[in-house]
C-alpha cells in the first residue's frame, strides 16, 4: 500500500487525535466520578457496560496499531518541553481576555471585583511564566 509523505502524516494525524481521545475516555470510564477543579464528570455507565466500552476501546487501539503498520504510518516524536512551553504561553496569553476590560463584555465589573480579578490574573500570569521559564531549563535544545 502505498501512501505520499503528506498523506501518511495526515492520516497519522488524525488517528494520533483518535488515540489521544480514546485514552482520556478510558481514564474517565475506569472511575465513577472524575473529579477536577472546574469540573465534575459523572460516570454514567454501570460496571458491564464499563467493561463493555474499555474492551471496544482497547479493540480500536488495536485497530490503530495495525495501521500504522500495515500503512507504514509515521511514529511523531513529541518534544515535552516545547508542548508546555506553547501551551503555557497560549493560557498565559488567553487570561488577557479574563481581565476586567474583558469581563466587561459581559455585564458590569465593579472596582473592588475589577482590581481582585486583576490581580488574580497577573498573579497566575506570573506563575505561568515562571513555569515556562523552570520548562526551558529542561535538557537539549531549547525550542522558544
């Protein structure tokens, strides 16, 4: 079978998401409540169905290694640190939207309220920043 370059990488792509997906519900579907700081996902499913749904995902991944066998489908190495430091910087960059002038595109922010959030924000800004910054020391090349 044979596949170019290009169509390798975006069928690889897409089943890379399809994998990356599948793992989250796996994680989700093993426990009866996934519990976050903003969110609180209830297992619905009772325990046969749970066993049912963990097998027909561990048959796809099957179905996915095959794949990328038989297509000859490249493996991506993901580079860690250069994840979180875009990632960070993207959140970092997206509490803009979160400060008061943001907040205000949704009804009216008192001062007290506006200079809390502010100071909120720019706290958790900080941090972030300062995790990018503890990221990039990490081994190897540095990828700003």
């Amino acid at each position: 079978m044979v596949l170019t370059p290009d169509q390798k990488r975006f069928l690889a792509g897409a089943l890379h998401d399809l994998e990356d997906q599948l793992t989250s519900f796996k994680e989700k579907v093993s426990k009866d409540v996934a519990e976050g700081i903003f969110r609180r996902g209830v297992n619905p499913f009772p325990a046969i169905l749970r066993g049912k749904i963990l097998s027909l995902i561990g048959q796809i991944e099957s179905d996915l290694v095959r794949a990328r066998q038989v297509f000859s489908l490249p493996v991506e190495e993901e580079d860690l640190r250069w994840q979180m430091v875009v990632s960070l910087t993207h959140f970092a960059n997206t509490l803009d939207a979160c400060n008061p002038e943001g907040l205000a595109s949704y009804g009216a922010v008192d001062r007290q309220t506006a200079r809390e959030v502010a100071r909120f924000i720019k706290a958790l800004q900080q941090k972030l920043s300062e995790l990018v910054e503890a990221v990039k020391q990490g081994t190897g090349d540095s990828k700003n």
